[in-house]
C-alpha cells in the first residue's frame, strides 16, 4: 500500500481480530482501534448472553467504526469489526470511502478451538454457526485481501501485510 489506508480487519468470531489488528497496525506504523469497543453496552449484554446481533443492532456500531475510520482517512489506521456481511462494508465504505478489508479466513475446527480456549470474552463459542451463516466474503469489486489464519500471530501478520502490498494503488478516486 503506498499511502495510508484504514484497513478493517475482519472476519467470524475467533479469527483473531483483535490480536492480529494490533500487530498489523504497529507493522503498518498506525494506531489500532478495538471494534469491540465500539459497541453499545446492550450488544453486549445480548452476545454474552448467547443471542445473535440483528441488523438494527449493527447499524449505531458499524456507524462509530465508519466515524472512526474517516477521522483517519489520509493518516491511516487498523480497526477490527467482524464485518460479515456485503452490506456491512458498504456502511463502512459510505463513511470512510478507503478502507481497505483484511478478511480473516480459516478451518472453521480450528476457530472454535480457538473460541474454547480464550478467557474473558463475550462472544461464546455457540455463536460460531450464526457468524459463518450470515459471512459474505469479500467480493472481487471489494478493496481487500483474504488471509488464511493457520499458523502463528506473526506469520498470519507478515501474510497480511504482504497480501495488502501486493494491492494496486488503492487510493479512492
């Protein structure tokens, strides 16, 4: 990538989002925001208590990551949200025209194992089947990248950052 770009990270729950978007935005040299972060407490409480976001609960959260995302258009910056659907990176992209997508790709065995074995996360592994039910992948018209996420943090971060700087010029006309 040639100049700075918001890059989204995104895939189902347990890809490793938010450790991969860390180290992927002190590769790129940009600050790193938490989607996580971004929800309302009521999203929350409804993924912790094992029940799946509807539309209407996505829009308000998708919203602030987009606001987030344009404050940094032109600086750069790396923001997780699982981001499954077409029409949830078309909100994004009517926010932060930009953004790029790093689609977090993998054996679904091996992110439920994954899942089971962090601690203190809302998201329960339950959820996994309503996540790979409702994920769109990245089209061919969408700017991004799929990384498949076997291996260490540090080899899933070097594939992307090679998978991004082998884009063309990505810079919004």
């Amino acid at each position: 990538m040639r100049t700075p770009h918001v890059v989204v990270v995104m895939g189902v729950a347990g890809t490793g989002k938010t450790t991969i978007g860390p180290l992927l935005a002190a590769r790129l040299g940009v600050p790193y925001a938490e989607g996580d972060d971004f929800h309302p407490a009521a999203n929350i409480a409804k993924m912790s208590a094992g029940h799946a976001l509807e539309d209407a609960d996505r829009w308000p959260w998708l919203d602030a990551i987009g606001s987030w995302a344009h404050g940094r258009e032109g600086l750069g910056g790396v923001v997780s949200s699982s981001a499954l659907k077409r029409s949830y990176r078309d909100r994004l992209r009517a926010a932060a025209p930009g953004v790029v997508f790093v689609h977090l790709t993998g054996d679904r065995k091996l992110i439920e194992d994954r899942m089971a074995h962090r601690q203190g996360h809302f998201m329960p592994t339950a959820l996994l089947d309503s996540q790979f039910a409702t994920l769109q992948p990245l089209e061919a018209d969408e700017a991004g990248v799929a990384v498949d996420v076997g291996g260490s943090p540090e080899e899933i971060t070097a594939r992307a950052v090679r998978a991004l700087d082998a884009l063309p010029d990505l810079t919004p006309q």
